[in-house]
C-alpha cells in the first residue's frame, strides 16, 4: 500500500512491534478462533467471550502504545472485530478513508 507521495514520517517498525509482542500471540490466537468457529459455536457466550477478549486486546494495545510514547505523528488503526463488524455502509466508508491515506503515503506496511 505504500505510495510515490511519501508525506509519512519515518517510522521504526520494530520498536512498534516490541510494545505489542506481549498481546501478539493473543491477537493470532483470536483471529484463528474467530475464522476457524464452527458454526454450531458462533453466538451466545463463546461470541461474547470472543468479543470481550477482542476488546480486552484493543485496550491493551492502545495503552501500551500511547504509555510508550508514539510521537504525535503516528496514527494507529485499531482492528475491526470480526464478530461484531460496523455495518456495510461504514465498511465503505473506513475502506474510503484507508484508500485516501494510502493515497497519501500515509499507510506503512512492513
């Protein structure tokens, strides 16, 4: 996704992944468990567990991520929850914005 614009700031990937290695593997397990449910398992308290774990790591992130220190020109997109997705008009809009920064070169991938 990366653009010839290049408006982004230099950003050091690997310091930003040493913050969340701690719920690394916790967001990895999660999204096999939520791909790979049985049918006969989605909803009720699995789902619910799911998403109050899915919520539980975003918070983590995010707190780990700010205690950390990210410079001001840092923008991080919290994961969308799989069990509970925004509504399809408010997909094609998150799609809309992501496609703007990437015009940009805003959006750093590794």
């Amino acid at each position: 996704m990366d653009s010839e614009h290049g408006h982004g700031v230099s950003v050091d990937l690997d310091e930003i992944r040493s913050v969340l290695e701690p719920t690394r593997k916790l967001r990895l397990g999660l999204e096999v468990l939520t791909e790979h449910l049985p049918q006969e398992m989605e909803g009720g308290a699995i789902t619910d567990a799911l998403c109050q774990i899915h919520e539980w790591l975003c918070t983590s992130e995010l707190r780990s991520l700010r205690t950390f220190g990210l410079p001001v020109a840092y923008i991080i997109i919290s994961p969308i929850n799989p069990l509970n997705p925004p509504a399809p008009e408010d997909m094609q809009k998150i799609a809309r914005a992501i496609r703007t920064l990437d015009d940009l070169g805003l959006i750093i991938l590794p």
